[in-house]
C-alpha cells in the first residue's frame, strides 16, 4: 500500500486514497492488454513466491524439533484443516487442497498489500470475483454430479408450511445465484476501504507537522485493525467456501 505524499496544488493538500489501486504497466506507459505484464501480475508472483517460501522451503527439513518457519507454515496447515472438517466433516476432506490454497493465497495477499509501496491484489473485484466464481461453479458441479436432481432439494424447505414453500424456494434461488457477488464483494470492499483510509492519514501526517503525530497514532491503530481485517477476511473466504461446498454435499435443509 502506497503511502507517498500527496502533492499540494493551489488549493491546498490534494489527497488520492484510491490512486493506490490503479492497474498500471509494470514495464513503460503503454495500454493495457491481455498479455501486459502490470504492477498486479507482479504482486501476485511475490504473494506466489511468499507462499512458497513458507510452505516448500520452510518445510523442507521437517525437523522434530520445528523451527519457527515450520511452526507457522504447521499452525496454518492445522487451522485450515480442522475448519474444513468441522464444516464439511471427514468427507470434506478431499477439498482441503483447495480450500488450503485459497486461504494461504488470500492472507498472504491481504497481508503484503499491508506494506508501503505494495499494491493489494484483493483489493479487485476482478481477482475476487474470479475466486468467487470458481468456487460458485464447483458447487454446482459438485452438487449435480454427487446428487443428480436432488441437488435442487437446496431451494425447496421441507420443515416450511407448504404455501409458503413456493416463495421460500425462490428466495433461496436469488439468494444462491447471489453468492458470487456477495462472496466476491465483501474481500475486496473490505481491502480497499481500510487502505483507503490508511492513505488519507498517510497524507495528513507530513501536512501537519509536528502536529502530525495524531494522524501518525491513527495510522498505527488502523494499520493494526487492518492486520487483524486481512485475516478475518481470509478466513470469512475459506468458511464460506467450506459452507457452500457443504450445500453441494448435502443439499437438504
């Protein structure tokens, strides 16, 4: 996350929170196309190369005694995976790969776009809404391909009276074919508005001077709150991801 300062023009300090979230070319000032190498692609590699830094290189000795890297990259495998068999239960224990690898990408995502300069790849519904709609389109697959027609048992509530069964099925249709946007949404709205707000006190803390130093506490205690939001959000990712999957699994209220 950008936290340069902001240029004053004639009318005083101009403050951009959301220039930091531009998609630029990583090489010259030309457009942008399919295949142009951007400032995005790059930070992406480095969340890849973190990832792997933690989880290849780090358990590469897979000592007795575990070092400290080992630990965290031991802590993070455990996590994810008691979450994915307390939602989806031993069954769900072939989708833990997966659920892993979203998790690690999207926390390890969240927390390098918490450094100044970098660029916050979740902080774009493009990146987001991707995720989201894969995750979308497995269940559907899943659920079709493990329940057949009964899959569609998601949308219909037995325990509902029966008139209102009807308007509840079309509830839980709208609701169902809503998840992508919401799934998608919540991360990367989450992202930029604490990063937006951290650039508005960034700018503020060489405009005042010495009276910086309050705009400069702020900017610590939100920065804080934001390390806790990249994790909660990570981990609001996965459980979701691990409840919709669930739904694939047992379709029946």
């Amino acid at each position: 996350m950008a936290v340069d300062k902001e240029p004053k023009g004639e009318g005083g300090l101009e403050i951009h929170p959301m220039d930091q979230f531009a998609i630029k070319p990583l090489f010259g000032d030309g457009d942008l196309g399919i295949l142009t190498i951007t400032n995005s692609t790059m930070w992406m590699a480095l969340v890849l190369a973190a990832v792997s830094a933690l989880l290849i290189l780090g358990m590469r000795g897979r000592a007795l005694v575990p070092t400290r890297i080992q630990s965290v990259a031991e802590l993070l495998y455990g996590f994810v995976r008691q979450m994915v068999t307390d939602v989806l239960g031993e069954e769900g224990i072939k989708f833990f790969p997966y659920i892993f690898t979203l998790f690690v990408f999207i926390l390890f995502s969240n927390i390098l776009g918490l450094l100044p300069y970098s660029f916050t790849v979740t902080s774009h519904i493009a990146i987001t809404g991707v995720l989201a709609l894969v995750i979308f389109c497995t269940v559907i697959v899943i659920g079709f391909m493990k329940n057949g027609l009964g899959f569609l048992k998601l949308f219909w509530i037995e325990a509902a009276p029966l008139p209102l069964r009807p308007v509840l099925a079309a509830i839980e249709v709208i609701s169902f074919f809503v998840r992508p946007l919401s799934h998608s949404i919540r991360l990367a709205g989450n992202m930029m508005a604490g990063h937006a707000v951290l650039k508005v006190f960034a700018a503020f803390v060489p405009a005042l001077s010495i009276f910086g130093i309050l705009p400069l506490a702020m900017m610590v205690a939100v920065t804080g709150l934001e390390v806790l939001v990249a994790v909660v959000q990570a981990y609001i990712f996965a459980i979701l991801t691990c409840i919709y999957l669930k739904d694939a699994l047992h379709p029946s209220h």
